[in-house]
C-alpha cells in the first residue's frame, strides 16, 4: 500500500514538472517570437527536449483519435514527400529540410501536452505580453529611432514582424474570451494588445498581411455568445471604415499601398513590372505556373526554381527582372517544387488544423478560436511569402499549432474521465 501511495506521489509529481514546465515555455515563446529571437528560439528548443523527455515517461493510455491521427499523418506526409525529393531528384540538402522538419521535431511536443496540459493562463499572458511589446517596440522604432519599416527584435524582417504582430493582437483577444464575456474591463485590457498588435503590423509596412483582418475579424464573432451574419458584416463594415480612415490619415500607408492597383493592371496589360512589391510577384507567380504547366505531378524539385524558370527568360516569356527571386508564395513554391502534390501536402496542414479546431468550439472557443486564426493568418501570409521558409514565422506557426491543438486534446480527454 504505502509503495502504492509513492508510485502515485511520484506520477503526481512528474506531472506537475512538466505541466508547469511546459506553461513557463508556452508564455515563453509567444511573447518573445517577434521581440527577443534568442530567447524565441531556445524556449522552442526547450519545448522540443522536454516533448522527447515526455516520450520516455511511461506511455499515455489514451489512445489517438481519428481526427488527430490524420492530422499526425499530415505532419509526416510532408516531410516524406520532401525527403523522397531530395533523395531521389535533387540530392540530400539539410537546409531545405529544416522548414519540414520542425513538424517531426514539434511531434513529441503534441504528445507531450496532450498528455500533462498546460495553463491556459500562461498561453493567453504569453500572447498578450508578445502583442504588447510588438507594438511598443514599433512605435520606439518609429518615433524615436527613426526607422522606417518597424521589424521589432527580429533580425531587420519586417514581414514577420508585422504578420505575427497582427496575428498576436486578434490572437490575444480569443484567448482572453472567457475573461471578457463576463466582465467588460476584460475587453478594454485586450483592446490594448488588439490596438499594438495592429499598430506592429502597420509600422511594418507589411501589406500583405493586411488582407487577413477582415478574415480575423469574420472569425472573432464566433467568440460572442450568438454568432451571426448580421454581425460578421457589422463587424466587417466597421473593419472597413476603419481602413479608410487610416489609409486617408496616413501618408505612409497611403505611399505603401496606394500604387498597388496600377502596378496590377499594368502588368496584366503589358507584362511590365513597375514596382518593388505586388508587380514583380506577379512576374513570379506567373513563372511558377509557367514551370508547373510543364511539370503538372511532380515539379521540377526542392529549391529548383532558379534553374527552373531560365527557358522562361530565355524566350522572353517572362520579365527579366524577377532575377535571383524565389516565387515569393507558399502556394506557386510548392506548386512548381512539387507539383501538384506540393499544395496538397502543405493544405492538408492547416486543413486539418481547422478542422481539429472547430470541434471544440463549443467546449473552449477561447484555444479553438486562436488556432483557427492562426491557420488562417498563415494561409494569408503565405500567399505573398514562402512563410514557413522564414525561421521566426516556420517555429512559430508549428509551436504555436501543436501547443494550441495538444491543450484541446488534453482537455477533452480530461472531460471524458471525469465523467
């Protein structure tokens, strides 16, 4: 009886470890993943031992359901698909399997929450702090250092600075949910990190990135007590209003995307590229497309793009000014990578994603509602970016996704036993 009593003392305690452990990391790397890289980077690189550590901890009795071991499946598809590439095209290249990778790495962390939880507390504090920081951080660059395009504690990476900022502040208000549904002075607390968060992202210059706020806001009616269309369009109409009164007050807004809609038209008329930004990766998308039209199934492979698109150039099918650019899209990457299985492998990500997000929505819209913004923030971000390629937003897209879906799978496993 007594050795009894120690073994469940002991199990109590290893649980606790690591349940508290994993919370201090989880506050971690929210609040630093765009104002402190180093401290980023180690808290992941935390999180990833203690998860291997996790699997060495007897064995969780609670077995997979259907939803997770598809979305377990989708996490290995990838980096098989990738690592067949390299060995069977392109030849081994450690640097291009990084970016899939980090889902093999973020593996035992899943394993790892769903097993021991974390506190739901150090999670939203850990947004909030990060959000906050963000948009501080701009507005010192801005006003007092003179800086331009504010990149907060990023490496000088303006687009990921202003993509996880904005992505912080509407994340910050979903996590907060429980608290400002019963008391208003809730809602004015994260209406600061909603307003620094956007301001990170505007100080940025990253316009990119600004097509996902009304799709945020479409999303964050499900955090009120009745979601309707009336107030998706309400909420959307004053999303609306408040981009127009910004982009009308702002010269640099106005400077940033003002010439956006010649650049387009200019280039779907001529084939020019006139700007800097949206022209030129049309030149590139439409390269991409070019070199998938011609290799449908399977692409041309990993990191070829540079080789790829020379025929292109050759007969002047494209500008030369795309020059030394990769394809500037998640989607057109994959696409000529890959070919028609490059899409599917990385969708088939953030699809199951939100699709282990919204059943839960009922039982925690707070973690349900923070995970589908962040699969849908990503989806946006890759549309002009190869996000995941770029370390800071790669680490935090693939912490973040297992932290969020490894706490609704130990909460739900939580209910059922106690009942």
């Amino acid at each position: 009886m007594i050795k009894l009593n120690m073994g469940v003392a002991t199990s109590k305690n290893v649980q606790g470890a690591f349940f508290w452990l994993v919370s201090i990391l989880a506050f971690i790397v929210p609040s630093t993943s765009i104002n402190s890289s180093d401290v980023f980077y180690l808290g992941s690189a935390g999180l990833i031992l203690l998860g291997v550590l996790a699997l060495f901890v007897n064995t969780d009795p609670r077995p997979l359901t259907k939803l997770e071991k598809l979305m377990i499946l989708t996490w290995l598809l990838y980096p098989l698909v990738t690592a067949l590439d390299f060995w069977f095209r392109t030849g081994w290249n450690w640097s291009q399997f990084q970016e899939p990778s980090r889902f093999l790495l973020a593996l035992p962390i899943f394993l790892m929450v769903r097993r021991f939880g974390l506190s739901r507390g150090a999670m939203k504090w850990g947004v909030f702090v990060g959000a906050v920081v963000a948009g501080l951080w701009a507005f010192y660059q801005n006003q007092y250092l003179g800086i331009t395009r504010a990149f907060g504690g990023t490496s000088s990476n303006v687009h990921v600075f202003g993509d996880i900022s904005l992505l912080l502040g509407f994340m910050s208000v979903a996590l907060f949910q429980p608290d400002w549904s019963k008391d208003w002075r809730w809602g004015c607390l994260v209406l600061v990190s909603l307003s620094l968060g956007v301001f990170g992202s505007l100080a940025s210059g990253t316009k990119g990135g600004w097509i996902s706020a009304p799709i945020f806001c479409w999303v964050m009616v499900d955090l009120v007590r009745h979601p309707t269309y009336a107030k998706r369009l309400m909420v959307l109409g004053i999303t609306a209003a408040s981009a127009i009164l910004i982009w009308k007050f702002s010269p640099f807004i106005q400077a940033r995307v003002g010439n956006i809609p010649l650049a387009i038209a200019t280039y779907f008329e001529t084939g020019q590229v006139t700007d800097g930004s949206a022209s030129i990766r049309l030149a590139l998308w439409h390269t991409a497309t070019l070199i998938f039209t011609n290799n449908p199934f399977f692409g041309t492979g990993i990191n070829t793009f540079h080789t790829a698109k020379l025929p292109y150039l050759d007969a002047n099918l494209v500008p030369s000014v795309i020059g030394s650019y990769d394809p500037h899209s998640q989607f057109f990457n994959a696409l000529y990578e890959l070919g028609i299985f490059g899409p599917i492998t990385i969708f088939a990500i953030y699809g199951v994603f939100i699709l282990y997000c919204r059943q839960f929505l009922l039982q925690n819209k707070a973690f349900s509602t923070a995970g589908i913004l962040l699969a849908l923030g990503f989806i946006d971000f890759g549309l002009v970016e190869v996000i995941w390629n770029i370390n800071n937003a790669g680490v935090f897209f693939t912490i973040m996704m297992v932290l969020i879906t490894g706490q609704l799978s130990h909460e739900a496993n939580t209910r059922s036993i106690d009942y």
